[in-house]
C-alpha cells in the first residue's frame, strides 16, 4: 500500500485559494481515478476536485467551509502501488489511558461547543471566505467577530483586522472572551473587558433593524452561497461607484436582416448557433478601443488603465442566480470566434461546467435584459469596472425614414442600450460618447459582410 496527496489543483492564473463547500466522498470510501472527490468554491465558481489515482480515501485534511490554498494537500488517498507523490507511512496509533481518552472527550466537547458560537452564516454584516477562516482558527466568535472595526470598503472586515484583533488580544489590550464553566455542553462566556467604545454594540444594530413580519403562511428559505455572495457584491457596487446612466435608441434593423440570411449557413460551417450576443460584444469591444477611459478599473485614489480588453457577459443560471463569465482578449476575435466564445461560456454556465478562471478578469461586462422582455435598465457595475451595458429587446416599431425623397414612416427592428458608468472618474461627454460609438457600429452593419 501506498499514500498518495490529493492537492488543490491550480485553477488559473488570478485564483490563489478556494474554499471547501461539500466532501463528496468520506473516509473509507474507495475512489476511482478522475472521479471527483469534493466540492470548491471561489468567489464566484463552483466546481469539483477529481482524483488522480484509484484508492480508498484515508483522511480529510480539511473540513467543509475551511479555506485551501493552491498546492495544500487536502486529502490522503490509500493506492495500491506507489506514486512519486506518495507520503510516509501512517504511525501506529497507540492505546492512550482511561483518563486521558476523558479529557480528550471533555476537549472535543468544548471545541464543538465553541465552534457553534463561531457559526457566522446568521450575521447581517458580509465576512470574506479568509476572515471566517481566520477568527475559526483564533477562537473568535461571532459576537467578537461583529464588533470589530471594518477598515475596508463600506466598513467591511478585512484580513488585517482580524489579525491586529488577534495581536491586540494577546498582548492584552483586548482580552479574548475566557471558558470559565462546562456543563450540560454549554459555554459560558464571560469577557475581562469591553468591546472599544468606537464599535456599534450589537444590540443597537439589531434595534435599528427593520422588523419583518411573519406568518404561518410564509416560507422561510436561507439564500445558498452564490445568492449571499450576489448579495454583498450588488450592495457593496452601489455603495462604492456613483452610479449614472445613459440610454440610447439604435436601429438593427440591418443585423436582424443579415442574421436571419446567414444563420442557418452560419450553424451548418460553423457548428455554432448565431445569436445577436456575438454581433454585441464585437461592436462593444471596438467601442472600447476607441474610447479607453471605459477600459479601467478603479483601486482607491489610483485608476488603472486596462491593457488587455476582456469582456464579461452575465448570464442567468438555471436556478436563478447571476454569473459573469469573461471573454480574453475580446477585440482580437472575429466574429466566429466571438461566437464561439459566447456559446462556449455560456453553455457551460448553464451546465455548471465554469472553471474558476473563467471568470476573472473582466475589464467591461455587458448583459442581456432584453433576454427577459425587458426594454432597457439600469444595471450594477461589476466591480472594480466602471461600466455595464444592457442589453433591451429588439422589437419592431414604427420610425421616420429619411430619404433623399423625403420621410416616411415605416416599420423598424430597434433596441435600447442602457449604459451605467462611474461617476467618480467617467463623466457624461465619456459614458455618453462610448455608448453612442456602441450604437453606431450597430447601425452601420454591413449587409453584405461575410461571417
């Protein structure tokens, strides 16, 4: 027999850690190779670990909700034969006395009576993945973890202030609540001294709550994971960028005629269905180049131009839930490989199927209202971009038709583009001058172009 370390694989360039969200397979279980053996989370995918060799799953390096770095064996699998990655073998576990198997029972006790107090998913406030890690390492409950000063955005938590809690505590200027009594497994806490009188107890925060009202008749379901995170993200955007909009009219009237033409011979060569997402995103990423001001992220009192046009396209998944996964290096497709692209991501957004790369580094995202009937809207930017662009749907209206004979009425294919951008460094003459560059791309589509 040999061990063999099942490591969290590399998941992309910009993906460092994950985060464990579902054992799916236990200690004892055998495993096949390539056969997925847990659940991971990043901030925005997730996906599956699978193992690399056949074997029977020995131990569990990490629990679920734990945060794993990339490289950091998470399990140990029992093979036949040996690996060059196989470890020592296990020690033998000697028969420890009467008493000492007591007070072991007596730690495992308070150890799971403290981590109830550190279950922070019934918080108002929003702790990263690494903060929750870190106050469970620290014996920090959620009590203490609340009335810590948040010295990030919108007051939230960092990584750093926990860890200045934790250096403050041991050095005896905060004093770590003390377990002073055990009985019937319940904790009792008594803290030598008081939260600082800078942080808003939390018995006032809970009074300033709105109340809600419930009745017999009402369904009380927790938000999974991606809804919370969807959550923080929305809010934390408002509250950050100063949020405008421009709105524009466009005629496609062209685009829906030429792709009524092509598509069928479109699908035939190119194996790929021709929707009008493709046609979008290349008029938008043209319009980037043109206008770079929109290609930039915002990192404090620094704004970072963006080198490289990556495009975000949000897309609803089966459950309801919101996910951006990213075109690379969007101006440099044609429009086969942007509908290629498009397809691709978005087929296996639905399929769960997104690795975690796949969704990192977008500089402009674009989403699609008019998907859903809707005729314009005011989207969230997607952080720390500075701007989003819906999407309307495409309806047929009546509009004046100019002509060298005169005007007319007629009936045209038209769309809004609602255009949301950051006030704090993208003013009117830039928001709405790029989506105005967006719409006259749209207009003047080549009829007679190939694909």
């Amino acid at each position: 027999m040999a061990r063999f370390e099942l490591k969290l694989p590399k998941m992309g360039e910009s993906v460092a850690e994950a985060t464990i969200t579902n054992w799916l397979k236990e200690v004892g279980d055998k495993i096949e190779a390539d056969e997925a053996v847990l659940e991971i989370a990043t901030d925005k995918v997730d996906s599956e670990v699978p193992s690399e060799v056949s074997g029977i799953l020995v131990e569990q390096l990490f629990g679920k909700d734990d945060l794993v770095q990339v490289g950091q064996t998470i399990a140990i699998i029992e093979t036949e034969e040996g690996d060059a990655s196989v470890v020592a073998d296990k020690v033998e576990e000697v028969d420890a006395p009467a008493e000492a198997v007591e007070i072991e029972k007596t730690i495992e006790a308070v150890k799971e009576t403290v981590a109830t107090s550190q279950d922070f998913s019934g918080s108002d406030k929003f702790f990263s993945p690494l903060v929750k890690n870190i106050a469970k390492e620290e014996g920090i409950s959620l009590n203490e973890l609340e009335n810590i000063a948040g010295s990030g955005k919108d007051g939230r938590v960092t990584k750093e202030d926990v860890l200045k809690y934790v250096e403050d505590r041991k050095s005896g200027s905060v004093q770590a609540p003390q377990i002073v009594e055990v009985a019937s497994n319940v904790v009792t806490e008594t803290p030598k001294v008081e939260a600082p009188k800078a942080v808003e107890p939390v018995a006032q925060k809970s009074q300033q709550a709105v109340p809600v009202s419930v009745n017999g008749a009402d369904e009380i379901v927790e938000m999974d994971r991606m809804r919370k995170l969807i959550s923080g993200y929305m809010t934390a955007s408002v509250q950050t960028s100063a949020h405008v909009q421009s709105f524009i009219e466009v005629d496609v009237t062209n685009i829906v005629k030429w792709r009524d033409k092509v598509k069928t011979a479109f699908e035939k060569r190119e194996g790929e269905k021709l929707t009008f997402t493709p046609i979008m995103m290349e008029a938008v990423a043209k319009a980037l180049k043109d206008f770079p001001g929109m290609n930039i992220s915002v990192d404090g009192d620094y704004i970072i131009k963006k080198k490289n046009i990556n495009l975000g396209m949000a897309a609803a998944l089966p459950n309801g839930n919101l996910i951006v996964p990213v075109i690379k290096n969007a101006d440099q497709l044609n429009l086969v490989g942007m509908a290629k692209a498009v397809n691709d991501l978005g087929n296996r957004a639905k399929a769960g199927k997104l690795k975690p790369d796949d969704t990192q580094g977008g500089t402009y995202t674009v989403t699609n209202v008019g998907t859903f009937g809707s005729v314009f809207g005011t989207p969230i930017i997607n952080q720390p971009q500075v701007g989003i662009l819906a999407l309307g749907a495409i309806r047929k209206v009546p509009a004046v038709i100019e002509t060298p004979e005169g005007d007319f009425i007629g009936i045209r294919q038209k769309m809004f583009l609602s255009h949301s951008y950051d006030h704090r460094v993208v003013d009117g003459a830039l928001g709405g001058s790029f989506v105005k560059r967006v719409a006259e791309y749209l207009e003047a589509f080549d009829v007679d172009r190939d694909f």
